[in-house]
C-alpha cells in the first residue's frame, strides 16, 4: 500500500537560494513547524544517515527512541534531495525538487508511505509534515529571500487573513515577493506581519494603513457558516462580516489616498435556494437566512473609498485541508456518503488556486507565472467554477476520494436531524445554488480545475 501526498508553489526567487535553506536539513523546523529537530550526520552526500524528530509533544519524544536513522537517497545540489525514514514493514520518503521556470522556481514536496501500515503512517507520520504546505512556503520565502532594499508597492492588507483561504492567498503573494499584512484580532505565530485589529472601530491600524502610499485591502472577514441556522446564529454571522467591513470602508475614508484595489469577499448564497443558473445580473432573491445575510454584507461596502473594487461573489472554495471536505470526508469514510436530500440540488464550487489566481486579477497581478495580465471589471464577479454539479455526483466524487465505493443516502429530515447533533446548518447541504462565472468567461479566464473530477484528484495526489 501507498500513501502519498504532493504540493508545489511557484517562488520569484533563483533556485540557488531556496537550495541554500533546503540542504541545511537543521533548518527544516524554521519553515516546517511540524519538525521539531533534523540534522544529517557529516556531509550531505548520498547514503548519509540523518535524524529527524516530530515537534508533537507525544510523537516527538516517541520518535526519537524508536526511529532508527534516515537515509539520504539523493542529492543533486540546486534541484533535488530525498530521504528515507523506516518505517515497521515499509518506510517513508520525503523529497524536495527544485525547477526553475517562468523567471522563478517552482518548489515541489512529495511525501510517500509504503508497506502494509502505508496508511495508518500517513495520518500520524505523513499527513503532519505536509499539512499547512502554504505557510511552510510563506517561511521558506523568508528564509531564503535577500533583504528587501526599501520599500515596495503595494501593500496589501488582508482581513481575516488568519484562515485557510487567507492563509493560502497571503502565502502565494509572499511567495511572489509581495508586501502582505494581516489584520487580526489575536495575533498568533505567523509566517506573516500581523496588524491587531477588533474589526469593530478604527483605531492604530487606520492609521498604519493609511500611511502607506500605495495600498491594497482584501476583506475575508466573517465568522464559518458551519453553524445551526438559528436566528441568534444568524445575527452573528451577519455582525461578524458587516462591522469589520464597515470598518474598513470607514477608515478608507479618512485616508489621504484611495485603496487601489479592493477585493470584497462576498458568498453565491446571495442568489437564494434556487435550481435555476445564477450569473452576475441575476438580481438577488429578497429572501431571509443565509442569503440576508450576504446582502447585508455586501451593502457594507457601499462607499469605500477605492480606485478599483469587485465584490467577488465565491462558491464553496476545494483544497485538501478546506474544513468542508474533512467533515463530508469524515462522514463519508463512516459509510454516509451517498446523496443528502433528494441529491439533486446544485452545488456551486471553486478549486482553491483557481480562486487564488481570480483574486491575484482583481488585485492587478498576473494570474500565474508565465500567463498573460487578466484585468477585471469593478463590481461583482462569480468566483465558482463554469460547472456547477449536483449533490448526487459531489458525493460520488466523495466516496471515491475517500475510498468508499458506498453510501447511504440521507434524506432530509435525516439530514436536519444530524445536523441538529454535529451542531451545523442542513441549509449548507440542502439548498441549491446554481452560480456561473459569467465575468470570468467573458474575460477569458482560464480555470484549471474547471471541472470537479480533476479537482478531487489534485486533492488526492
């Protein structure tokens, strides 16, 4: 059995410098927080022993008296090194290569289990060491960038940056060298400046915006939607999305200077339950629950002060790590994976660098290293992919990615009644939105995931 995971992301460094980082194995814990030690014994060479040891306080300790040495299995100075830890009947490789493409490099780690535990190591040894990927690149950045000579244009600020989406969107600009700050209301370790903030009321991160001379916002800010839909729950879903953007647009009025770019998150949920296709001129349904609660949030961005901004209306965003996956992934791998409902409601979605790339349009920049500049129109974009499914093949994609070849389904008085239990909204999984990207198909954007089937299988590789 194999168990295997693979990420990679594009750096505006040389190869040699992310090189110089990545064959100081000691340095491994300074970019990967899941390590607590590594070193390689002597030169590095092929055949070299080596130890490492995970940070987890119990796993940690555990490893460093059972694991016997790691062995180095390749090295080729400025484009790849591997090694190998046993593993009981199999053993685990970790490799790191270096590609230097589109006047940047592109960094590529695979991390592979084999044997009859393959799986079992995964969750305990593999999984560790490749989670958080994105902020393991924003530090590696860090590690190996030259000192910055000055100052450079723009800064952009992002709230409600400390989530996966924020995460993995600060962590892609960092990576291509740009200026990236977090507005928080806890600061917490970070690969990235952090700006404390009570997204309630200006205060000195108005003024630290407001000082710079050229300024980006991004506007992630809101509570998860994985909540019952009661009426208490309601509120606080909408006061946690429009008192930090009516913040923001009322500091942005005090500035000397306009934002130059304003991406304003928003949901497709604004479009209401609905079986029929949804694009930016659909007029948004005057219905109650989660839809009012997108409305609200996007009034509250009436009147900010920016020279250019899109409201970018995103469906349910797809990575490995996304928290949706894991709790439909976790229900399924117990045998719940067949349709919820009547299984024919439409489910609308975006692959987690497709969404990256729209919001690196919006912001001005390239969608991707090598690719032409895709300028968008101000107002309101559907970030979702051009084919919406229904609940029937989202959950068939599912059950494969976990591997369950079954499912029951769950109807939906079955499914109210669980969602009741776990503490969540049914409406999540129940109602149908049926979003297109129709300013992004006039613009030619090109999705790589266009589909869901190869979005599930980046997220398997």
């Amino acid at each position: 059995m194999t168990w295997q995971r693979t990420s990679t992301q594009w750096f505006r460094l040389p190869a040699g410098r992310l090189w110089a980082v990545l064959e100081r194995l000691d340095r491994w814990p300074e970019w990967n927080t899941a390590v607590g030690s590594a070193a390689v014994v002597g030169a590095l060479r092929e055949g070299a022993p080596g130890h490492y040891s995970p940070a987890h306080p119990l796993m940690g300790p555990l490893h460093r008296r059972t694991a016997p040495a790691f062995r180095v299995i390749a090295v080729e100075p400025g484009r790849r090194l591997a090694f190998r830890q046993p593993q009981p009947g199999g053993g685990q490789d970790v490799e790191w290569t270096l590609e230097e493409r589109n006047g940047g490099t592109e960094f590529t780690q695979r991390v592979t289990l084999d044997g009859p535990l393959a799986q079992q190591f995964g969750l305990t040894a593999g999984e560790p060491l490749v989670r958080g990927f994105a902020a393991q690149c924003a530090r590696l950045y860090r590690l190996a960038a030259p000192v910055a000579e000055g100052e450079r244009a723009p800064l952009t600020a992002i709230a409600g940056g400390s989530g996966s989406l924020g995460t993995s969107l600060a962590s892609d600009l960092v990576c291509d060298g740009q200026r990236v700050v977090l507005l928080t209301r806890a600061r917490r370790p970070s690969p990235f400046e952090q700006i404390a903030w009570d997204g309630r009321t200006p205060g000195a991160w108005s003024e630290r915006l407001g000082a710079e001379p050229r300024l980006n916002l991004v506007n992630l800010a809101g509570v998860s939607l994985d909540m019952p839909g009661t009426p208490e729950n309601l509120a606080k879903l909408e006061a946690s999305r429009v008192e930090p953007t009516r913040a923001l647009v009322e500091a942005s009025r005090t500035w000397a200077r306009p934002v130059e770019r304003w991406l304003q998150q928003s949901a497709v949920g604004i479009y209401g339950d609905s079986y029929a296709e949804s694009d930016e001129t659909t007029p948004a349904p005057q219905v109650p629950g989660l839809a009012a609660v997108v409305r609200a949030w996007e009034a509250a961005f009436d009147g900010a002060a920016a020279g250019r901004s899109v409201i970018l209306r995103t469906g349910v965003v797809l990575a490995r790590e996304a928290a949706i996956l894991e709790r439909l992934a976790a229900v399924a791998r117990l045998g719940g994976g067949g349709p919820l409902g009547t299984g024919e409601q439409w489910f609308s979605w975006i692959h987690e660098a497709d969404w990256n790339r729209t919001a690196r349009a919006v912001l001005g920049l390239t969608t991707a290293p090598g690719e032409d500049a895709l300028e968008l129109p101000d107002g309101v974009v559907n970030a979702t992919s051009p084919y919406p499914v229904q609940n029937r093949e989202l959950m068939a994609h599912l059950r494969e990615f976990v591997g369950i070849p079954v499912g029951i389904p769950a109807p939906a008085p079955l499914l109210r009644f669980a969602a009741g239990v776990l503490r969540t909204n049914p409406d999540l999984a129940l109602d149908s939105v049926r979003a297109v990207p129709g300013v992004l198909r006039a613009a030619r954007f090109e999705f790589r995931y266009p589909q869901l089937s190869g979005a599930f299988r980046e997220m398997r590789a």
